[in-house]
C-alpha cells in the first residue's frame, strides 16, 4: 500500500529538476481533489446543485460545483506557493497570483477544475483536468510566452475521475500511474501502477446526434466502426458517457478511442485545447496511446489563445491511427481553420 507522497518522493529522483516543489505542487492537487470529492460526493444533500448565475467561457452556465471547485484549487495553488499562475476554464482571464511566494512560483497550472459538470445533477461521473508547465525563468514575471505553450512542454498531466471511486492519474512523462482514494484515512493509494493504454480497441466513443455535421471522413469511419468484422471486433461498441475524463479513463483501461471532432458548424469541435485536450493526450501518449485533431499531434499544436478550441482524437494507436486516414482520405480540405 503505497501512498501518493511516497510514491512521488520515490519518484523525485527520476525528476530531472527533483526538487520538493513539484512534490508540494501535486500534494497541493492532491489536497483540493480530497476536499471537492467531499462536495462532490453530497452534492445531492447540500444546497449546491444548479445554477451559480453566472456562465463561463464555454458560455456554459456555471454550477455551483463548478465555481466551488475553480475556488478550491485555485485556493491550494495560490497558497502552495509553487504555482505562479492558472488558466482555467472557469476565468476568462488567466490568474496571475500577486502573494510574494507564488510570483516565483516554478510552475503554470492549465486546468478545467469540474469537466462534465452537466452530469452533476444526474450522478454521472465528472472529472478534473489539470496540465502542469514549468516556467522558463520563474524570476521574471509570468508573461503569455509562459502561457502559449504547445503540450510537448508539459512538466506534468493528470486528471481526477469522481466516479464509483475517486481517483487521481497523472504523468511526469515516466509512467502513468493511478490511485484510489481511501475515504477512510483520506489518502491516494497507488493502485493502477503502469498504466497502458491497450494499443487496439473495440470502443468508440462520439456524439452521433451531430452526425449530419460531421466532415465526412467521421461519417466514414463511424460506418467502419459498425460494420460487422469478427476478424476485426467489429462492430465496435459505442460508449459516450458525456464526461470526458470518465470516456478518456475507461478508454485508458480497456482501449477505445474518444473523438471530439470539428463539425461544419464548429470546425475546431468543442474542447480546450490548454487544460482538456492536451492533459489527456499527454496522458495517452506515456500510456502508448494517440492524440491528434485528426490530422496534426494534439502536444504540437501552438496555442494562441489560452482557451483556444481543438478537435480531439484520442485512445488506442491503432484506432486514432485508422480514424486519421479516413480524415486524410476524405477530409483533408475540411476547414483548416484550426489546423
Ligand atoms: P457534448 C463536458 O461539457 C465536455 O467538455 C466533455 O467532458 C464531454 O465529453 C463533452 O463536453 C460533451 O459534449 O457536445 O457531446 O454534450
């Protein structure tokens, strides 16, 4: 039984800047997880389902939940000290922390503190996203460049599936690693060590009800995917629980693929590409997965806006990799507007 303090304190060493910030920064994540998972847990008791009044950036009403998670982790970060700034999907603007520990603060937090939150109310499990970057010069003050980084810069990645169980998965690009949360003691407990993301897979997961305004090479690969193949699995199964850190985790332990694709009248899709699509490509990646839009490496893409869109193909290699040669087949020239 080996906690996630001593496992990342075990881990130190295969830091290449082992230090005990990062240790801080991921115990800090790890604190606010505890305390928003209590919340999660009762939502249905307390006063804190619906509406905050108030919509966030995806013009999304924000939850109550939603707004008491971004406050929570926010909260830790600020008062870590590790962290300089947060970009998250819950402020339009990024936050830059003004106390004098955090303005040295090593690292930048990209996170979507509660995705999926339209399931709260439902009881379908829901999700937060985080994607750590580590400052070129922390002596300096946080300036965009700090914020405009492609994925392949990342430090770190991790989401937290509230689900029949709470868990905590993250990456430092040595492994993906997954602990449970024993509510009894309050403790993560390594208990997905190495985690592999099956290379082939018979899920698929992708909103049909756009189909009318999917670029023709989804059209073309959703028939694939329900032709029938013994040889082949097919047809494949279809999942799509509405919450992607509930599909991607699913998809992370028996393989499948995610797809979250640019439509005719949304050709960049609906993800952030910041703190949704490049936390769980990273993921994929360390695991022996794929992420890309469809055409280009998801952890490639230049941002230029800290909740700039992208669409998302992310899962089992051999499956990203058939869905990218039906886009390159029959929709190379779809809007490249995002590409
Ligand atoms: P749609 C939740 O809002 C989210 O960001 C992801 O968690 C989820 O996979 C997707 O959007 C669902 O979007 O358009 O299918 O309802």
């Amino acid at each position: 039984m080996k906690t996630l303090i001593e496992f990342i304190n075990e881990k130190q060493a295969d830091f290449p800047y082992a230090t005990g910030e990062f240790t801080r920064l991921l115990n800090d994540i790890g604190i606010a997880a505890k305390i928003v998972n209590r919340e999660v847990n009762k939502a249905g008791l307390a006063n804190i389902l619906g509406y905050e009044g108030n919509t966030n950036i995806q013009g999304e009403d924000q939850k109550k939940l939603d707004v008491f998670a971004n406050k929570e982790f926010t909260k830790a970060l600020k008062h870590g000290g590790q962290c300089a700034a947060i970009i998250s999907e819950e402020d339009e603007e990024v936050v830059i922390f003004d106390n004098e520990t955090s303005k040295k603060g090593k690292y930048i937090i990209a996170i979507d503190p509660l995705d999926g939150s339209s399931n709260i109310e439902v009881n379908v499990s829901i999700g937060t996203v985080f994607a750590i970057y580590r400052r070129r010069d922390h002596h300096e003050s946080v300036h965009n460049e700090d914020l405009l980084r492609p994925g392949v810069d990342l430090a770190a990645a991790g989401y937290v599936i509230y689900g029949s169980s709470t868990m905590l998965v993250y990456s430092t690009g040595n492994g993906v690693n997954g602990f449970t949360l024993d509510p009894s003691v309050g403790l993560f407990i390594l208990s997905h060590p190495e985690m592999k993301l099956p290379e082939d897979g018979a899920i698929y997961s992708i909103n049909e009800a756009y189909y009318n305004n999917f670029p023709e090479g989804i059209k073309r690969y959703m028939k694939y995917c329900q032709e029938e193949d013994p040889a082949t699995n097919r047809p494949y199964k279809t999942r799509y629980i509405g919450s992607l850190v509930a599909d991607f985790h699913r998809n992370l332990i028996r393989g499948g693929i995610y797809i979250y694709p640019g439509t005719t009248k949304n050709p960049a899709g609906k993800l952030r590409l910041l703190y949704e699509c490049n936390p769980v490509a990273y993921l994929a990646e360390h695991a022996g997965g794929k992420a890309s839009d469809g055409f280009k490496r998801t952890l490639e893409i230049q941002p230029n806006d800290i909740h700039q869109r992208t669409p998302l193909f992310v899962g089992s290699k051999k499956m990203v990799e058939k869905a990218e040669e039906f886009m390159r087949k029959y929709s190379k020239d779809f809007p490249d507007e995002y590409l």
